[in-house]
C-alpha cells in the first residue's frame, strides 16, 4: 500500500513484519535523542520520565511498536551502545 497524503504515515502500522525490535538498557541511555533524530519512522517516542543517567532531563525515548520496522538504524547511531535489537519473541 502507498503512501499518497503527506503526513498520514500514522495510519499504516508497519510494525507487524518486524523480525528484531529494539530495546535500550536505561543505564546506558544519556537522552541525546539520536535514535529520535535517525529513526526513519518516527517510532522513538520521547517520554517524560526520570533518565537513570541524566537524572535531571526528565526525558526518555522509548520505541512505538506499532510502527518500528526493526531496520536497527536507532541502535547503530547511539553513541553509548544503549540500544540492542533483541530478536521479536524473545
């Protein structure tokens, strides 16, 4: 299915052929917001919630399921390796 409208990517979840997903290990993450700016699909979301490192950004990027494809970019442009993509079902 194409894409047609600019700005409607939201209404296609591609998350559904997903083989790997990623997870960020909290006691990694600095809250640099990198896998934010390279993610393709806008699937890392930033949550307001106390970062175990940064302590006083009270930001968090989490990933949204429904539309992360799994591509990895996220895990491979984080400078502090806080990111792995774990292998969907396990």
């Amino acid at each position: 299915m194409a894409v047609l409208t600019p700005g409607s990517a939201r209404l296609y979840e591609t998350g559904g052929w997903r083989s790997f997903y990623p997870k960020t290990d909290e006691s990694r993450c600095i809250a640099c917001g990198m896998c934010w700016i390279f993610c393709p699909d806008a699937c890392r979301v930033l949550t307001p919630r106390l970062n175990p490192i940064v302590g006083l950004t009270p930001n968090f990027y989490d990933f949204e399921p429904k539309y992360c494809k799994g591509c990895g970019i996220c895990a491979q442009e984080c400078p502090t390796s806080a990111i792995r993509m774990i292998e969907e079902g396990k």
